[in-house]
C-alpha cells in the first residue's frame, strides 16, 4: 500500500485498502474555521438536533482566521458564533481573536491594519498555526473545511478538505465515508539551488500535470530530495496539492518530523502519541515524475490558474503594479527570511504588502536580528507594509477593506496558493504566484524578475 492507503486503511480498521474502495474512516482531527464553521455548526444542529454534543470535545479544532480583520459585520459574527458554540459544547481548542470569552469581536478601523488588534490566544492562519499548536500528528487522519488542509501532509498524515456537510457528519460521529484515492508518485533528487525555494518545486510539478492533473488523487513526496527539505519546505509543497486538483499529499516520516512533531505536542500539552506510516514494497502507483532539485530554476504560474508555468527569467517584460507576500504557503518565518535576504539595503520600487501567518511568526520577525536590525525593520526600511495581524488576509480577497486587497484591475505578483480570476479581489485583477525570494526580487524592479540576480554574495 502507499503512505496514503496506510493512513486510512488503519483509520478504518482494516488491515488492507486499495485505490477506489469506499471505507469508513476514523477521524483524528476536525478543523474548521470562521468562514465555514458557522454552516458547519448549522448542519450539526439541523442533523442531529438544537441540543446535540458532538462526538468528542477534544478533538475538534476551531481557529478564526479568514475575514478577521475587517470592519464587516457579519465577518465579525461569525466569530461570535463560533465563541458561542465553544461554550455551548465545552470544545477543548479554540483560539479566539479575543481574550475575553464572553466579548463580542469588533474591529477597530481607526486603529489602522497595521497594529495588532487580536488576543493571546489568537492562532493566525490554520493550516500553519495547526502544527505549531501541536495537531498535526504522523499516521493520523485530518479533516478540515479549507481546501488547503492538505498542508498537514508534510506531517506523514492523511489531510484534506471537505465541506460543510461532512463537517457537521463529523461533528457528530467522529466519521466519513472517504473513496481511497489513487496515488501519484514524485520522487525527488537532488538539492535545491540558491535562490530557488519549495514553491519552486510544487510550482514545476503541477506545470508538469496540470491544474486539474491530480484531481482525486493522492501526491506522494519521497526520495532522498525530499529528505533534504525543510518542514517549512514540505508545508509549501503539501499546500499546493490541491492547486492541481489533489485529494491530499503526503510525505515520508523522517527525523525531521519526528523532531518538529514531538517539540509542538510537548510545548502545547496536545496529544504526543501517534505511529506514522512508512514505506514498503507493495505500493502501487498511477503516475510516476522523478525530480531533480538541482536543476530547477525559479518559476512562476502565470493568470489565470496554477498550472500557467513558466520561468521568471523569461517574463521580464511583464510590469506590476504589485507584489505580496503571506498566507498558509507563504507567511512562515523562514519564508520572509528569504524574502528579507533580497530586499535587505534595497528599497522595493511598488506597493508591496506583508503578511505574516501567525502571531508567533510576528514574533520571530520582531526579535531575530541581522547585523544589529530586526527582520521587520529590514523589511520596514524597504518599503514594505507589514501588519502585525496575522491572518489570510487578501489571498483570498475578503471585504473591501481587507489589508492587501486588490480593489482594482492590478497586476499582483504573491508568493500565496491560488490565482483564479478574482482570488485576490476584483475580478480583472491578475496574479503570478512564485516564491517569496522571487516576489522580493520581483519587488525591486516592478517587473517579474529572477531571484538569482539579487542574491548577496
């Protein structure tokens, strides 16, 4: 069986699955968030009546992110909602814009995007605060109402996306009916060069299948040049399964997992005990790609879908009106680092907006210093906008005064995941997605630019 069949023939029971059976999983994880967990919880109720529980406290998951920092006030609702569940229910995790669990969440413009309105316990962006909370465990199944869920597969577990209606099931049972897909294989070698990054990488191999090349089904990440990436590096890749149509991707358990894993459970107090899936000769797969890292250059999917794949260098004649960086695929610690290593000395040349996904990178960003200076103010004295906001934010559009939101038919390159028309705000807007390091560059010269050419010596 491949990694994926592993995960969820044990999830169900049995000793033994293959791609197109239908089972009944186990699920480990439900996460949703304030976009879907308002429909969510009203399935529920509808389902299984007004005064329900749901089938386990602690293993349900609720994190605002998504339309947070907007003066709109069903955006803010939503939030509300969601506190008010949490109580009704007793849930163990949910990580509340507010400290204060019997407040109301407002957003206060005046204050401006910038300065930090969440609490404490605000979490940021899902799909990285999940790891960083410590719910992402090898081996496991997670179910969540975003489509990038697939992320937590960089963590040797089953992760995916559905909706409303199987959530409140879930919420209920604690199970799904899930067909176990097919598999496609990218074994990967090589290292990646200076300058190139994993959103390089993922980039190439849905330019390679298409934007609906893996459309149910499983992507398997191995090989020695996925040993040689980062957890970071691996949540980026992870991400993006889905930009190619992908039910979920998967990595191979590692020391490096188990490190990350184990370090995340112990700091939050979560659950630390898990048994990942491993390898072994019998796995079946429907596609094949072998992938050298070394030879890959930096690549961008051009508007208007993710498979548009073409090499930066070769789309300089393309101007921009902007250029962002954030969200779950590009808002981690080590990619504004990246990101900080071109622009550091330089100003940037068009309005560019920075992101972080969490309040813990916010931190990291604040406190690491370069030859005497923060990240952020390197970032700061180049010309970007940063907010200490952690969220999604305008990668994908949001109200009007959403922080980044293109309002007007402009031209945006973003190291975030998605770039159909519209994604970003308004509908004639354009999006090339690359990588961080690619978006600085890019920054620089107000027109699509190899990375390459900024590096410092």
């Amino acid at each position: 069986m491949t990694l994926t069949e592993k995960a969820l023939a044990r999830a169900a029971g049995k000793g033994q699955v293959e791609a197109g059976q239908n089972i009944w999983v186990q699920t480990d994880v439900l996460m949703t968030h304030d976009v879907c967990g308002p429909g969510t919880i009203g399935v529920f109720r509808r389902e299984f009546g007004p005064h329900a529980k749901v089938w386990d406290r602690n293993k349900i998951v609720i994190m605002p992110d998504h339309y947070i920092f907007t003066s709109d006030s069903k955006s803010n609702r939503n939030v509300d909602i969601l506190r008010e569940f949490v109580k009704e229910q007793g849930l163990t995790y949910f990580y509340d814009v507010i400290d204060d669990p019997n407040g109301h969440w407002r957003f206060d413009a005046s204050k401006g995007a910038l300065q930090r309105q969440h609490g404490a316990r605000y979490a940021g962006v899902c799909h990285t605060a999940l790891p960083q909370k410590g719910h992402t465990r090898p081996g496991e199944v997670l179910f969540g109402t975003d489509s990038h869920t697939c992320m937590a597969g960089a963590f040797n577990q089953f992760a995916t996306g559905i909706g409303n209606t199987d959530a409140g099931f879930i919420m209920g049972t604690g199970k799904l009916l899930v067909k176990v897909p097919q598999t496609m294989h990218f074994r990967l070698e090589g290292k990646l060069q200076p300058g190139v990054m994993a959103k390089d990488v993922i980039l190439h191999c849905i330019g390679e299948i298409g934007f609906d090349g893996a459309t149910y089904r499983a992507m398997q990440f191995d090989g020695p040049g996925a040993s040689s990436l980062s957890i970071d590096d691996r949540m980026t890749i992870a991400n993006m399964a889905i930009e190619a149509g992908g039910k979920n991707a998967i990595f191979e358990f590692d020391a490096k997992t188990e490190a990350q894993v184990d370090y995340r459970c112990q700091l939050n107090g979560t659950k630390s005990t898990y048994e990942p899936v491993l390898r072994d000769s019998e796995e079946k797969f429907v596609y094949e790609l072998v992938l050298d890292l070394s030879k890959l250059e930096p690549t961008v999917a051009c508007h208007p879908d993710p498979g548009q794949r073409k090499l930066a260098k070769e789309l300089g004649n393309i101007k921009l009106d902007r250029a962002y960086i954030g969200s779950c695929t590009g808002g981690k610690t080590s990619d504004f680092l990246e990101f900080a290593r071109v622009l550091r000395g330089r100003r940037v040349s068009v309005d560019t907006f920075g992101v972080p996904a969490t309040p813990e990178i916010v931190h990291d960003l604040q406190t690491a210093r370069w030859d005497g200076l923060t990240i952020w103010e390197i970032l700061l004295q180049a010309g970007v906008q940063m907010t200490e906001n952690a969220g999604c934010a305008a990668c994908l559009g949001g109200p009007v005064d959403t922080f980044g939101r293109m309002n007007a038919p402009l031209k945006c390159i973003s190291a975030t995941n998605r770039n159909f028309p519209g994604r970003m705000g308004h509908k004639q807007s354009q999006v090339f997605l690359a990588s961080p390091a690619t978006v600085a560059a890019s920054a620089l010269t107000g027109k699509i630019t190899d990375p390459r050419e900024y590096l410092p010596d």
